[in-house]
C-alpha cells in the first residue's frame, strides 16, 4: 500500500478561491517532506522543501506567500494554493523520506484544475 | 548543487526491440539515483533505484539500470518493449544520507513504441 498519501487526487476550483492539499507519511515520521509541481508535458518542478515545525524553503521563484506550507506533525504537511488563478493548475506531487533508511517515497499527486 | 540530465526527449522504439534511456547526473556526494514511469495524467511510478551495492539494479516490468560512477551516468534498459511501456520516463537524483535531501527530476525522456 501507499506509504506516502496524498489528497484529493482531483479537485477543481473557481479563480480567486484557496485550495489545500494534504500529504501524510503513514509508515514513517517526517521531519522534512517536498513538494514538487508539474506543468503538462514537463518534469517535475521542486517548490518547496516542508520541514515540521518551523518554515518551509522555498524554490527560487516560488512564491511563498501564494504556496503556504504547513507541517505542524511529523506526519502531515499541507500545500495551500491561495487566491488560485488559472495559471496555477497543475500537478502537484508530495514527497517524503523515510529516516530510517533515507527511502523516497512520493505521494499519487493532485491534479488542480482552476476554472 | 546537483542536476540530472536527460537528453533524449523523444525516443520511438519498434515493439519487440531494446531500450536504452539515458541520464547523466551531477553531485558532488555518493548520489540516490531513481527512475520513475508516468503514464498520461497519472502520477509516478518507481521502476528502480540505486542506494548502494551491487551497481547493476533490476527494476519492475522488465527494466534494469547501471550506475557507473566514471561516466555519471544511470542508464535504463530493456531488452525488449511492449507497446504497454510507452510513457514518460524521469530520471532523478537525491543524496544518499539524510531524510532531508532534496530529490531533483530529470527532464524526462517521452517513449514512444511502434507497432
């Protein structure tokens, strides 16, 4: 099963509205997790580094304030796309390693759609 | 800083023939290396990765890959397709040691089979 799990898978949103995506480790505790966006036909693209308990780095170029990042527990962090316009649907994609032995796990990805 | 580089973007292949993706990497430390499968408008899917050890990994469905320290390099191979392995291919790299290492994407390498 999923090691990493992320939610919703799909969502759709009017523009102007804000969007949060949940990635939970359910088989390990992590104190760092990224998250990582992806335009049709393109790689993914690193944002954001999510360490628990104290702020996110960020990517250059990435907006911190439009792409807040929360980890308040060792297993949750959450990616929130404020204000969302149409330019910002994508893939957006969680990861995490395991401490234990420095394993990659990502999550299924969210598909944004922002109408 | 680390970087991936795959440059093949578009390689068609005959049904039944062998493959070989190419990715080169740069880091300055003993590299985590990955190869990721993504079918249209899905997420990722792990085929191998390298850690540690033995240089040449197997992967899932078929796949195989080498890690050869002197040339950088973490070539995939298959010794013969199906029409089922067309999709995008990502190369990536991480550091080996430490939960907190950020994993980089290649630009990834589109398979296309034919008949």
């Amino acid at each position: 099963g999923a090691v990493v799990s992320q939610h919703p898978s799909r969502v759709i949103c009017k523009s102007g509205t804000s969007v949060k995506i949940e990635c939970r480790s359910l088989d390990f505790q992590a104190t760092t997790m990224f998250w990582y966006r992806q335009f049709p036909k393109q790689s993914l693209m690193l944002m954001a580094t999510s360490n628990e308990g104290s702020k996110a780095t960020y990517e250059q170029g990435v907006e911190k304030d439009k792409f807040l990042i929360n980890h308040a527990s060792l297993t949750l962090s959450t990616l929130t796309v404020t204000s969302a316009h149409p330019e910002d649907s994508s893939f957006y994609i969680c990861s995490a390693r395991d401490p234990r032995n420095t394993e990659a796990f990502f999550g299924q990805g969210t598909r944004l759609t922002v109408v | 800083a680390q970087s991936v580089t795959q440059p093949d973007i578009h390689i068609t292949v005959s049904e039944g023939a062998s493959l070989e993706l190419r990715c080169n990497y740069s880091y300055g430390a003993t590299p985590y290396l990955f190869w990721y499968v993504q079918s249209p408008g899905q997420g990722l899917q792990l085929l191998l990765k390298y850690f540690s050890g033995d240089t040449l990994v197997q992967g899932i469905k078929g796949f195989e890959a080498e890690f050869k320290r002197s040339q950088s390099s973490f070539n995939l191979r298959k010794p013969s397709v199906h029409w089922s392995d067309a999709a995008e291919y990502f190369c990536a790299v991480g550091a080996a040691g430490g939960s907190a290492s950020k994993i980089i994407f290649g630009s990834g390498t589109r398979l296309s089979i034919r008949p």
